[in-house]
C-alpha cells in the first residue's frame, strides 16, 4: 500500500481526502444509533478490556476503511449535546463554524508555543485577548491571555503568578524556607486545592473560607484569616475568587476584596502585592450583557429574567478590579475542547514567569511572539484560539447573548415547570444561573425541603438516599432504552445551614437550539418516571467506580 497518499502538499486534495473519511466515518457511526431521541449512542457498560484484548499494533499499512469501522465503535456511548435530553454538565454543543476553522488549521500542523511555525494564526490568541480585555474594561495595551489545558490551567496560572510576584526570585531558589497559603472558599472547584497539589505547596496550603447564606465569600473571616497568615509570617500566595460557579453561578464580591488587599498591603506594607484571581470560567460571558438595551429587548426577556440576567452581568462585571481570571470557551462559549484562557491584567507578571519583559502587544513583532519561553506548555494546541476567535467573530456580542439567553431561558422554564409539581422542589428558583437543582419528595414525607435542611439527620439521610436511588433508576431505565435523558446527581451537596449534605438531583440545559416544547417533553418524562420508581422494591447500587460527584466533573 501506498503510504505516501495520505499526504498531499495540495489542500485540495487533502481538503477532498478529508471529506471522503468524514462521510465514511459518519456512515459507520450513524450506525451505533438506534433512536435518535436518546441523549447518548448506543452501547452499554463494558470493561475496555473489551476493546484492547485483541489487538495490536499491525504489522503492514491497513486499508482506510477497515481503520474506519474499526475506530467507529469507540464512539458508542458518546454524549449528543444538542439532545434536549442531555442534561448532565455545563457542556454546550459546540458551534460548526469554530470546529471548521480549528480543523482546518490543523492541516498547517502549527505549534503555538511560537509563532515561527505558525504563521500569523497565533494573531487569533492575541485578538481574542483583547477582545476580553475590553470587555472587562482592563488596559490593553498591558492585558493579554494565554490559552491553556482547561479550567485547573488558569488557576494554575494565577497561584503560580501570584507566587512569582511574592517571592521574585522563586524560580532559581524555589519556595524552600517559606509558607505560601492561597485562600478559597467552600463553594469553589475542588481544583483550587489540586493546582496547590500539583505546585509542591500541598493541598492544605489551600485554605477553604466559610460563606454567607448567599453561598458567596464571608468577608469578615477573609479579612481575619488573611491578617493571621500575614501575623505569622506567611506569604499569600493567591486570593481566589468565584466568578459563577457550576451549581449556583455564585459570583463572589470583586471589588470590596480587592479593597481589603490593598489595606492590608499598605497596613502591613508588604513589599508585594498579594495576586486576586477570579475563576470565572462559567460566568465570564455574561459580560457580553453589559450594554444590552432593556427598552429595546431585543431578546424579549421577561421583567425576572432581565433582572436575574442584569444582576449577574453587575458581579462579574467587577471582574476589572482583579489580577486575573480564566474563561472557557468550550463551556459557555459554545466552543470545542479545549478553549480555555487565562487573562492576566498585567501581562508582564505572565512573562515573568520565564524571567522575560513584555514590551507591550503594539510593539510586538514576528518571530517575537514565544509563549514557550514563560508557559508551562512547550506545545500548544491551536484549537483553543483559532476556536474562540471564531466564536467572537462569528456571533459577535448580539449573537453570544442570543445562544446564552436561550440556555438561561430553557432553565427558567424548567424550574417553573419543575417547581409546580406535586412531588418535586426545585431548591434553586432563585438562581440566576443554568443549573436546575430539585429534590424528589419520598412517599412518606412531603415536607418542605427547608424544614429537611432544619430538621433532624436522619431525614436528611433519608432525602438523600431516596433521591439518589431515584437517580439510580433513571440511569438503569435509560441503559433498558425506555427513557430519553441522562440528567447527573451530587450526592455532596450541602446548603447554607444544613447539618449534612441533602444531595441534589442536577439539570443543565446548554443546548442554544431547543425549544420549549422539547423540554416539556423530557420533564414530563422525568415526572412521570417517580410513580414507576416508587412502586419498584430493589436496593440499586452504583456498579461502577465512579467520582463522588457522579457524572462529568470538569
């Protein structure tokens, strides 16, 4: 066999190779579904041994179409994230235009790690970087991004910054000698205290903060907490803050924090500036709300929903009184993985950490552009920029508004719809974010579920247990084909006063094209599904080494 054809200096032909192994491969994946109203493809649980026992690498070239049939059956099981059934993470479909051009881009096999074997494409991170820049209301001429492995990537970052601006000359002595705390709040993402992990300053470095019954930072107790760590002669590493997070999109207050750091920098006239990072991951797209014109209403948004949608576009707005934040485009960007950035308001403390000066974007030339030279990666993808430059071209600030809307708009209908039926509470109608959480109300019991988050354990333990095996159900009558969602459950979830946590049943609407009449079908099918569970007498258990956080934890 002819090796050599599958490489072609004409794009032409590479283009139409291209199309031909497309339209092969989607024939044979077409073929793992059965019914196109399930939320994932056909195929059930098995051990991947499965998949590995019988081969090996082959000894001569294969034909294409046997590589083909072969690599189809990998996809059993994959998550259609345009099903008004797909309910389980904040993931949105990813739009064609971003996955064309990534695609495309990669036919030039470039290494953003530097510009030199990437032509100009590496302009899209720096577009994309001023487009945030401006959004958030930063300097551009000193803010820039860096586009990295995912949502832990821009922590990372930011406790690595904050750590170079601390101890400047870490890099060459390290961190031997000295205590580095970073501060986090009980609502944050378990990565806060992983990315401490994986820099050498260990999981406890990471200090989780109590919050107020808004779920947002306790103020006072930061303020208490960080003049410790200063009396005792620690070095504060980072200050994390929530920019919405997955549950609740719960947006700390920026700016009073970024007051109390600077009090306490010239109170105790430390001789560095502690860094603020908003993990903003999920919220940072509601800046695209800034200016929209409720007199005109473009959206038609409801009086609660322009309110609701306003007031989180306010919080994270106070994003520009920070250091730092990430964004990912492959969630409410509606990009493919992996798209995620961090922004730094001063660029020049992302370049420090390779003992370089950033000269400033307008005086930057060709040849110059080296993100190797301070960033962890020495190869970097070129789908994260080449994506979100697409996305922000392509829809521009109407249209990201317009895809955001319709996913904000789908979950109020659904907690409304939700939270008018007999056996369910939505516990969150207050939410100003995507995700629905609801309890399912146990046989015996009806009462509310503030009296089970005031009431005894032993109910709490019983609302748990009872809305877990509800979940349970769902997935075993989902595996049987007689339902058409996959939803995800917390068995972690805690509120604000509760003695232990009560477990949430959990529903993310991220699909921007479906309409409300699919949705109505999908919820009628989960109503409808607690008469069955509750005639149904056997104990169910997890078959499966899942996280505790069951399912899609990112």
């Amino acid at each position: 066999m002819n090796v050599n054809k599958y490489f072609s200096k004409n794009k032409d032909e590479s283009i139409k190779q291209i199309n031909n192994i497309l339209d092969t491969l989607n024939k044979n994946v077409k073929t793992k579904i059965t019914n196109d109203e399930k939320p994932i493809l056909d195929g059930g649980v098995k051990l991947y041994n499965k998949f590995l026992k019988d081969k090996h690498i082959p000894q001569e070239p294969r034909n294409i179409k046997s590589v083909l049939s072969d690599f189809s059956n990998y996809f059993e099981r994959s998550v259609i994230w345009e099903n008004p059934g797909t309910m389980i993470n904040i993931t949105p479909p990813a739009n064609i235009p971003s996955i064309a051009t990534a695609f495309y881009a990669s036919l030039f096999n470039p290494n953003f790690a530097q510009d030199e074997p990437s032509g100009y494409l590496m302009t899209t991170e720096l577009l994309v970087s001023k487009y945030l820049s401006e959004l958030c209301e930063w300097d551009i001429k000193k803010s820039r991004g860096i586009f990295t492995f995912g949502g832990k990537g821009t922590n990372l970052y930011a406790v690595k910054t904050g750590i170079k601006k601390a101890i400047p000359n870490v890099i060459e002595e390290g961190i031997t000698g000295k205590e580095i705390v970073v501060f986090s709040n009980e609502k944050s993402h378990p990565c806060h205290r992983e990315v401490c992990d994986w820099l050498g300053l260990g999981k406890n470095a990471c200090h989780r903060l109590s919050v107020d019954e808004n779920g947002q930072v306790n103020l006072e107790l930061l303020e208490k907490d960080l003049r410790k760590a200063l009396d005792e002669g620690k070095i504060i590493g980072c200050i994390i803050l929530n920019g919405g997070t997955t549950n609740e999109i719960i947006v700390d207050p920026i700016k009073p924090v970024y007051e109390l750091r600077n009090k306490l920098v010239k109170e105790y006239k430390l001789d560095y500036i502690p860094h603020i990072h908003i993990d903003a991951v999920i919220g940072w797209v509601w800046l695209m709300f800034k200016n929209y014109d409720y007199n005109k209403n473009a959206l038609k948004m409801t009086e609660t929903e322009y309110k609701k949608i306003h007031s989180l576009c306010k919080k994270i707005s106070e994003v520009k009184y920070a250091d730092s934040f990430g964004a990912d485009f492959h969630k409410t960007g509606f990009c493919p993985y992996v798209s995620s950035i961090y922004m730094a308001k001063n660029y020049d403390d992302v370049m420090k950490l390779g003992n370089k000066t950033d000269k400033g974007v307008e005086n930057l030339s060709f040849g110059e552009y080296s993100p190797f030279e301070y960033t962890l990666e020495l190869t970097r993808s070129c789908v994260g920029p080449v994506a979100a430059y697409t996305a922000l071209e392509t829809f521009g600030i109407g249209g990201l508004q317009t895809l955001v809307y319709n996913v904000f708009s789908n979950a109020e209908y659904t907690r409304n719809y939700l939270n008018k039926q007999k056996d369910f509470e939505v516990i969150n109608m207050d939410t100003e974010g995507i995700a629905t959480l609801f309890i399912v109300k146990t046989p015996e019991n009806d009462k509310n579920y503030n009296d089970y988050v005031k009431g005894d354990s032993k109910d709490l333990s019983k609302l748990l247990d009872y809305n877990q095996q509800f979940y349970l159900f769902t997935l075993k009558k989902l595996e049987e084909g007689k339902i058409n969602f996959k939803m995800a459950f917390s068995k972690s979830y805690k509120p604000y006063g509760a003695s232990m946590p009560t477990g949430a049943l959990k529903i993310y609407c991220m699909s921007p094209i479906i309409s409300k009449k699919e949705t109505e079908k999908i919820l009628k099918e989960i109503i409808n599904l607690k008469e069955e569970f509750d005639h149904y007498s056997k104990l169910l258990k997890e078959d499966r080494e899942v996280p505790i956080d069951y399912v899609y934890r990112d």
